[in-house]
C-alpha cells in the first residue's frame, strides 16, 4: 500500500468523528447542522491535501482543532462587537452610538418578559406607547409634545405625508442634502407624496425667496440642517426665527428638520454648528424633528417634538403604524432620555457625550498606557504616540476638528495594510486607520476597558 493510499484510509468517517469524545461535545455546544458541515469541510479538505501531497499533520488532535475552528466560524454569530480605532464617535457604519449604562439595563429589565407598552396601568385598559417618552420629551425640550419612530430619515418622511401630502413644502435649495448613501431631501419629500418648492440658489436663499413662493397651496416650510457639509464664502440662509414669524404671518407651519438633534448646549466647548433642540423649540418652530443616535447618543430612533396639534396628525396618520418605534428602543430611548433630565449629569454619562467633549489630557493618558502595553510585548514595530485629531462623524459637527491622540504603529516586517487587515478579521476585530505607512490607533474611541485588548490584538497581529 503506497503512503497516499495509507493516509486515505487512516482518514475517519463523518459518522466515526459525529461518535467521538470531540464529536458528542461539539453536539453540546453547536447546532447539529454546522458540526455535520464542519466535519465534512475538514475531511474534505484532508483529501485534497493528501492527493496534493502538502498534509503535514495526520493526527487526530489536529484534525479536532480544525473541525472545531470551522465549526466555530459556522456558529458565530455575523452582528458582533468591534473596537472603533479611528476615533469617529458617531460611526454610521461602526453602529453609530454606545448606549449609555442605564439604556443597556433597561432594555434587559423590560425585553426578557412582558411590559406596559400599551397598557394603561391605572386605567386597566389600551394604552398607548409613546405615552412612555412624552413626559420626558416635554421636560426636556420644552415642547407641547412629543413621538418618537423607527429614525429620523422616517420622522421626516411621516411628518411630511401627514401635514403635506399632496400638497407644497417649501425648501431652500441650499439645504436639499444627500445624508450617507440613500437619504437625499428631495427624495424623500417626493415619495412623501409632498410637493417639492425649491426656492433661492444653492449659495444664497433669501426671506424674499420664500414669502414669494407662499400660495393657496403651500402647506409647510422646511427648514433643513445641512448635517454634513459646511458652505462657506459668499453664502446666506435664513434663520429659523425668521422663518417663524413668516410663518406666523401667513399662517403656515415650519418644521426643522434637525439631523443630530444635541439636547446639551455645545457652545460652551466651542462647538457652535449644532443648535440645540431646545433652541430651536424656544424659536417657535411647529414641528422639529432628529435622530436618536447620533449626538443625543441613545437607539437609533426619529423624534419628532412640536405642537400638540401637529403630533397629533402625526400620530394619527397611518405611516406612523410603519415606521413605530418597538419596545427594545423605547426602552433604551426612554432611559437615555432621563439622562438629560439632569443636563450635567448627561455629558458623563451618555458614551457619545462623554467620548467627543473628553478632556486632551484624559485622552493622552490613555493613550501612553495602550503605547506602553503594546511596546512591552512588541518588539517588530515602532510604535509612537502621535497628537492628531478626531471627527464626531454621523452628519454631525462637520469641519469641526477634535484634537486627539494616536498610537501609531509602523510593523517593521510586514507591511501596514497587512496590519490593518490582520486587526480588521480578528476577533474582536479592531477598525484603524491607515496613513502614510503608519497604523493609527485613534484613543477617543477606545475605552479603558478595551485598551488591554487592544495592545493584545496589535501584539497578535504583528506576530
Ligand atoms: C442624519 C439625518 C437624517 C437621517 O436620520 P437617521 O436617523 O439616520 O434616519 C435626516 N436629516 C438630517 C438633517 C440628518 O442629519
């Protein structure tokens, strides 16, 4: 019997490795279906290496491991926790934003069983579930009242179906943005079934522009936060407070499309192109709408605060039944929201808050203990801590530069894209960035807690 002939018959069955010690453990663990995939890959895999001739190690301790490495990729789960290095605290793609601790209990305390989410306790009858976020709303915006739906991109699209459907919105071409791949203004209104009334230039809108553009058939005036770009040069719009009082003299409604939505006052860290929600309440505008999760730092959600009569034709339109907000974000909404009740207290407690107004020198300690952690053990790269600066991503804050520190990581015998992509498919897997042949580990976005696995993860990467 020649050698390759030997190795095909040393080679167990399916059924052989399913009644093993390995095989009734993996059993325990996995589902059936990927232990009998696992299993059959391995063996497959052994056959093509025999005939080839590149097997090196025929044990059956080795053939376990791989089965067992195989099986658990199969079983993983696909939506997992990632450490965000690139220092973007509203990463869109990266999840947007950390819940804070009280949101995390909540969803836990109310998902695991039954809960009030329509049931009116004191009246033993239907109740409803945005009954659960109004109070709160009120409180802390200072608005008549509230709802909150699926996000904002539905918040606009319901808003403008239930007050303007069929009928004109006015807008100012300055402010018809694109926000990440899919939602563009004036596609949304359009499918909103709004009749879309551009007016001004791209650069210049002018009061004049919308009091000519009002008739019998105008329903609403849009006011849109540009979000991600910033003009700057010969331009002008028009403020919120001046587009109210037309409104009011016309008597037509104004809604402000918001984009972030920041429930704390930024100007006092030198951050003046977010208004606050509560500003733009105080203005007079009728309807304001913004997302859950991109500075108010809690579920992906779309809120809509305003008037009372405008929430509830809102409400009482049937989009609204589409796009409803389910128990696991009300929860989280709910508890990120009782945050703000004490404005001070939000800014440590709420991740997103915490993470973009951190102090430079807070950042920079962490950022000597990640660089100490991983120079100890590595020994094939340079590893130094470079000043650099952060955005806060997600639309939010744009041009608004964040100074920060980075590690950054030059491997001396593999090249820096190899890192990148070797930290990227691990597990957990670590997101950097790559510039000029270094890897930099932005340190905004890596917790305290996360930085031992870090260092440990650079460390196996580069080995
Ligand atoms: C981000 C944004 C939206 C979309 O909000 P989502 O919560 O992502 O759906 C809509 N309008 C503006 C101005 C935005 O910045």
């Amino acid at each position: 019997m020649d050698k390759t002939q030997e190795l095909f018959e040393g080679l167990p069955s399916v059924d052989e490795v399913l009644k093993s010690g390995y095989g009734i453990k993996w059993l325990g663990e996995h589902p059936r279906l990927y232990v009998l995939s696992g299993i059959r890959e391995v063996i497959d895999l052994r056959r093509q290496e025999i005939l080839a001739g590149t097997i090196a190690d025929v044990s059956p301790e080795n053939m376990a491991r791989n089965i067992e490495a195989t099986i658990e990729r199969l079983a993983a789960f696909s939506l997992k926790p990632v450490i965000n290095a690139t220092g973007i605290v509203l990463h869109t793609n990266l999840g947007r934003s950390v819940l804070s601790e009280k949101a995390l209990e909540n969803i836990i305390r109310v998902a695991g069983g039954y809960s009030n989410l329509e049931y009116d306790l004191a009246a033993g009858k239907r109740g409803q579930r945005f009954s659960h976020i109004t109070r709160l709303l009120r409180e802390i915006t200072g608005a008549e009242g509230g709802i909150a739906v699926n996000n904002n991109a539905a918040a606009v699209f319901l808003c403008l179906n239930a007050l303007a459907k069929g009928k004109e919105v006015i807008v100012s071409r300055g402010e018809l943005v694109e926000i990440g791949g899919s939602f563009r203004i004036p596609d949304v209104m359009v499918s909103s079934g709004a009749i879309l009334r551009e007016v001004g230039t791209t650069n210049k809108t002018h009061l004049y522009d919308y009091e000519n553009a009002i008739n019998e058939n105008t329903a609403l005036i849009l006011k849109v936060h540009q979000s991600n770009y910033r003009m700057s040069g010969f331009t002008e719009d028009v403020s919120i407070d001046s587009l109210v009082s037309l409104g009011k003299k016309r008597d037509i409604p104004v809604m402000y499309d918001l984009g972030s939505g920041c429930l704390i006052d930024l100007k006092p860290y030198g951050l003046y192109s977010e208004p606050s929600v509560q500003e733009i309440v105080r203005s007079g505008a009728d309807i304001v709408t913004f997302s859950g999760d991109k500075l108010l730092g809690g579920p992906q959600a779309g809120l809509i605060v305003g008037r009372q009569n405008f929430i509830e034709r809102v409400k009482g339109n049937p989009v609204a039944r589409a796009v409803r907000i389910d128990k696991l974000t009300l929860s989280a909404l709910e508890a990120t929201l009782f945050e703000y009740v004490d404005n001070e207290k939000a800014k440590d407690a709420i991740p997103v808050l915490r993470m973009l107004l951190e102090d430079i020198e807070s950042i920079k300690t962490r950022t000597k203990k990640i660089a100490g952690l991983i120079k100890r053990h590595v020994k094939n790269a340079s590893i130094e801590i470079m000043a650099d600066s952060s955005q806060a991503g997600g639309g939010a804050l744009p041009g608004k530069d964040f100074p920060t520190y980075t590690v950054s990581v030059r491997p001396e015998h593999i090249s820096v894209n190899e890192l990148e992509e070797r930290l990227r498919k691990g597990d957990p897997p670590v997101i950097a960035r790559v510039r000029e042949g270094a890897l930099l580990l932005d340190v905004r976005t890596i917790s305290d807690k996360d930085a031992v696995i870090v260092a440990d993860r650079v460390r196996t990467a580069l080995s």
